[in-house]
C-alpha cells in the first residue's frame, strides 16, 4: 500500500504519495481550505450541484476535512 504524508506550511499543505506531490491544500483567509490536485484528478460534484462537471479544485470547510478527502481518494 502506498505511504501518503504531508509537508505543511502555515498556509499551504502537499499531500505526497510514495514521495510525489499529488495535491495541495490552501488554508483561505476568509476560512476553509481549497484542495487542488496536481495530477489528472478530479473532485466529484458536489451534492447540492450534481450536474456541475468534476473539478481539479474543491473547496472544504477546514483543514481536517480536506486531509481526510484527500486521504480518502488516495486510499480508494
């Protein structure tokens, strides 16, 4: 099983899968945090909007919900 560690900053956190950058979580100041994938993934639509096409960006309401999307999909 691939390892998934994250190399924090005070506002920018890389999610690192076996070693290689996958996403990045940007903590906004008017709060939440923006989860971007820097490969070919894409965020599903979200519940209220199921017609919205995926997104390489979502958007979370804190850091702790992000990291556990993110950890989610990896581990899928």
């Amino acid at each position: 099983m691939a390892q998934i560690t994250w190399n924090d900053a005070p506002s920018v956190y890389t999610a690192l899968y076996d070693g290689t950058p996958v996403c990045t979580l940007k903590v906004k100041d008017i709060g939440g945090v923006a989860a971007s994938w820097l490969d070919d993934r894409l965020w599903p639509p979200p519940a209220h909007m199921p017609k919205a096409p995926p997104q390489p960006t979502r958007f979370f309401a804190n850091l702790a919900e992000a990291k556990a999307a993110v950890e989610g999909v990896l581990n899928a």
